[in-house]
C-alpha cells in the first residue's frame, strides 16, 4: 500500500494538501528508519557469519590433517609439528572456573553491601572504585600477579606454589579482573527491586539475611546470572594477564596448581611467528575458544529461559 493510500485509509484523507504532504514525509522517514535499522542488525549478522566462515576455513588443514588427534594430543611442539589443543582448552576452562568460583560470591557480597548496608556517605566511593578496577588494563594485572601475587604465593606456600606461577595465580588474576564487571551488573539489577518489597519484608520482621535471600535474589536472578556470563565470558577470552602468570607450560598439566596455557595465551605468543600448519592450528585454536564461548552464552541463555518459564 501506498503511502497516499495508508494516509486515505486511515481516515485522514480530509487533511489539507500541506498536512498530507507532511505526513506523508514523516512516513516515507519511518520506513527509512527501519530499514536502517534492520540492515545495522543484518550487518552484525553478517560479520558474524564472515568471522565463523574465515576461521573454519583457515583452520579446516590442521583439523584435516590431525583430525581428532587435534583435540586429544597432550602436547603442543611446533618444533616437530605436534599440535595438541587439549592442554590449551583445559586451561582455559579451569583457569575460567576457578576464576568464577572466586569471584560470584565476592561480587554478590559487594553488591548486596553497596545497595543494603553501605552507608550513604561511602555508597558512591565505593562504586565508583568498583568502576575504577573495571578500566584498569589487562596487562597491569598481569605485571601485578608476575610481580606481586606469584612471589607471595610462592613466600607462603611453597609446596604447593614452587614457582608461583600456575593456572590457579591465572585463575586468581582473572576472579579480580572479572569482579567489578560482576559487582556492578549485581549492584545496578538490585536496585531495581522496588522499596516497597524491602519494606514489606522488613515489616514482617524479616532480617535482612531473610530479606536478601528471599525477596531480593530470587526477584533479580535472571540479571545476576547475566552478569556472571558476562564476567565468564571477559575470563575466557583474557589474553595479557594470564600469559605473565599461567606459566606457559604447553604440555598437559592436570594439576590444579601446575603450570599450562591457555588457548588466548598460545595464540598470543605464537601467531606472530607461525606460519603453514602451526597457523592453521592456532586459527582452529580460536575457532574453539570461539565455539566454547558461544556454548556457554547459550547454556546461560538456556538456564534463563527455563528459569522464567517456571516462574512465570
């Protein structure tokens, strides 16, 4: 239909020349807009597609050529052309695991302080310090943890450090790299819970442990699950800081505390150098760090829809 015709149809064919002309602008603009807009959406879609097809296809000689024994090889040599993904994908999940373990329950505490118990004169330093950690570069927490944690890990606990460098100082670095991101996704959906719910409970003389578990929680569980995805998702791509502290070790290492790799961190020490199958490799490196991390999105998203769908 026509823009003239949706303009008689509607009833407001008796409009002047003017008025219908002005209208009919403002049609032709809202068809326009949406367009643009559906075609920013179809871009995004596009580069998606782009980025998944040039990996596969940079990727598909290593996995050709080593099949499955790409990802069950407990080694990565370059130097004898061995190429194993399996000590770079368990790092990344258990530095990443670690890294949550550590960091959900401090972000939650912080968050539940900051809108139920801070006092107001400290509430907006210390968010505002919270936001402050978040902008702090990847690669000053990694000179923090070669410089500073490693060395202390070491100093105290020397069986079970004796270098101090390890997937767990890595997963340790990522839990305070990961932690303003979480704390203040936490922080802002809490205060989204109406007053009158706070005092409702308070009312019934509920403490405020009672309050948090039952009224609180249960009201922003969809947010707090958001904003651990999304400090998940910062963990398991995180480069810099865990190259200086993971240890670098590309043999498969399954000790919590040993030293390994992760798939950020080879890809970040080798790319530049590689070249012929090591490149392919990498490349199919980053295609499973790709796919793992959008299993994940897709896990939590799960979890969501299952979640609102018995509680609606």
């Amino acid at each position: 239909m026509s823009t003239s015709n949706a303009i008689q149809a509607s009833g407001l064919g008796h409009l002047s020349d003017a008025t219908r002309k002005r209208l009919q602008r403002k049609a032709r603009f809202d068809v326009w807009f949406e367009r643009t807009l559906f075609a920013f959406a179809f871009a995004v879609l596009l580069l998606l597609g782009a980025i998944i097809a040039s990996l596969m296809v940079s990727s598909w000689p290593a996995i050709q050529r080593y099949g499955l024994d790409f990802f069950t090889e407990n080694r990565w040599a370059a130097n004898v052309e061995v190429f194993g993904a399996l000590p770079a994908i368990y790092g990344t999940l258990l530095t990443s695991f670690i890294a949550i373990v550590i960091a959900v329950p401090i972000s939650f505490g912080i968050a539940i302080f900051l809108t139920e118990q801070c006092p107001g004169f400290l509430r907006q330093p210390l968010s505002t310090l919270i936001e402050l950690l978040a902008g702090i570069p990847s690669i000053i927490y990694g000179m923090w943890g070669m410089e500073v944690l490693a060395p202390l890990l070491r100093t105290w606990f020397p069986t079970v450090f004796p270098a101090g460098t390890g997937l767990t100082t890595a997963g340790i670095i990522l839990a305070v790299m990961i932690i303003p991101f979480i704390t203040a996704v936490s922080r802002d959906v809490i205060n989204t819970v109406p007053a009158v719910m706070r005092e409702s409970a308070y009312g019934l003389g509920c403490t405020t442990w009672e309050v948090t578990r039952s009224v609180i929680l249960p009201s922003v569980k969809t947010g707090l699950v958001g904003g651990v995805v999304l400090g998940l998702g910062r963990a398991l791509g995180e480069t810099m800081a865990v190259t200086f502290v993971i240890g670098n070790n590309l043999f498969l290492n399954t000790t919590l505390t040993g030293q390994g790799t992760s798939i950020a961190a080879l890809i970040a020490n080798q790319f530049s150098e590689s070249d012929g199958s090591q490149r392919s490799a990498l490349l199919a490196l980053g295609l499973i760090l790709f796919l793992i991390t959008f299993a994940v999105l897709a896990f939590a998203r799960y979890l969501l829809r299952n979640s609102t769908g018995r509680h609606a």
